[in-house]
C-alpha cells in the first residue's frame, strides 16, 4: 500500500518508503520543485557541500532538499548497498531531514557502464522554493528497478533474475513502467505531467520502446537512455521521472 506523509520543514510531500530513500515528492501549495544538474559527477561528500552552499545562496533551508540522483562506480552486494545507504543519510540527518528511520528524500542512484566515477557521485539533486502564483505542481519519482518493494533480499524478489532475453527486459520494463504510475498517482499525477522520464540499462529497449513506453504516454518528450545499470547486482531495468518548470546546468 502506497503512504504518502507530508514533510512540512521541506514544503513537500513524499511516498513513504524505506529507510535511504522516499518512492517520490511532490511540492506543497506555495512551493515548486527545481532541478540543477551537474555538467560532471561530484564525488559525495563534495557533492553535498556544493549542495549546502546552494541552498544557502538560495536562501533556503537544508529541509528544502528533497530529491537527487547519483552515480556509482559498480553495482553494490547487498550489504554493501545497506552500507552505503547508512553512510548516505548521516548527512541528511544532520540536516534534520532523516529522522526515525523515515526518509523523505526521493532518489536513484546507478551505475555507469562506460567512464564510471571514481567513487558514488552526485548528478543532480532538487530542492524546493518558494513560489506564490501557484504553479501547476511538480513532483519527482524515485528510480525503481524490477523488484517489487518488500521485506527480504533483492535477489529474492527481482523479476526474472539473470534474464536479460528481449522478453524478459520488456516484463521488466513493464512492471517498472508500472511501478512509475503508482507512484505518480499516489502523488496526484499521471504521465501527460511529466516533463521528463529517465530509462537506466546496458540491455536492448528497442523491442518494446514503442508499445510500453511510447504508447503509454511515458516518453512525454522522447526519453532520456542512460548507459547504466540500476545500484544492486541482479537488477537490469529502472527508470525514474519528473514534472518539473525550472532545471538548470552547474560546472
């Protein structure tokens, strides 16, 4: 069952998920979401400095930061995954963001197949601000890869492990492609409010790109392929999406 919570300190609202990240955000009344990119990775701990230093610039607090999307050298074990995350959400409770094992930070996070970053790296993160005119909302959906959210071990519960023929990576993409609908929905949104929708693999999308993904509204202004493999190993397919007005490049 999909939750949704309201994080008042950030002016947004989120899928509740597990402890390292939400399943998506969405801006409250009186807030919109804005994206800036990096024009290069940023190892982590720079990474969040960088982000600190924005939001102060912006005049916001480190609550704003709501979203963000990182790359990895490599796939992570299990437990080097479970690791990484506890490493990951230290900084954002010392932002008052992750408390009691809930986190309202939306987020993918994967691996470059080719020229992959030293260590994991920010690619782009989000934020909300403060905007009074009332936008049409704007939202962000966390990454999801081809394992339906539940207690217990990935390998458990990836669709299809270690099948990547063209029918298995289009049940994948199904059930993914469905993952992203629920979670719009949960937050009020569908397909025609995406601005833009993220496709992570190394395997063949061609096959189904028409029939899945365009015909379904999902490639709302083509869709972006990312040369990657989704954080854990055995996961092949994930995707995430956004509806967002304002998004900017940094150096």
């Amino acid at each position: 069952m999909v939750e949704v919570a309201t994080f008042a300190p950030g002016g947004y609202r989120y899928i509740r998920g597990q402890f390292q990240y939400s399943g998506g955000v969405a801006a409250e009344p009186g807030y919109r979401v804005e994206r800036v990119r990096f024009h290069r990775p940023v190892l982590l701990d720079e990474g969040f400095r960088r982000i600190e230093a924005h939001l102060e610039a912006a005049g916001r607090p480190m609550t704003a930061f709501c979203a963000c999307e990182l790359r990895s050298p490599g796939q992570f074990s299990e437990e080097g995954f479970v690791a990484f995350n506890r490493a990951y959400v230290g900084t954002l409770e010392r932002w008052g963001i992750f408390r009691d094992e809930e986190n309202p930070v939306a987020r993918s996070n994967v691996c470059p197949e080719v020229n992959p970053p030293a260590g994991p790296s920010f690619h782009a993160f989000c934020y909300t601000a403060s905007d009074d005119r009332e936008p049409a909302g704007t939202f962000v959906i966390a990454g999801s890869g081809e394992a339906p959210e539940a207690p217990g071990p990935y390998r458990d519960r990836i669709i299809r492990l270690g099948d990547t023929s063209p029918a298995a990576m289009e049940e994948k993409a199904r059930y993914v492609l469905g993952a992203m609908e629920s979670r719009m929905a949960a937050l009020g949104f569908a397909w025609p409010d995406a601005t833009a929708a993220q496709v992570y693999t190394i395997h063949e999308i061609h096959g189904f790109l028409g029939a899945e993904i365009v015909a379904r509204g999902a490639a709302p202004d083509g869709i972006q392929w990312t040369y990657a493999r989704p954080p854990v190993e055995g996961l092949a397919y994930e995707m995430d999406v956004r509806g967002l007005f304002a998004e900017r490049v940094v150096g």
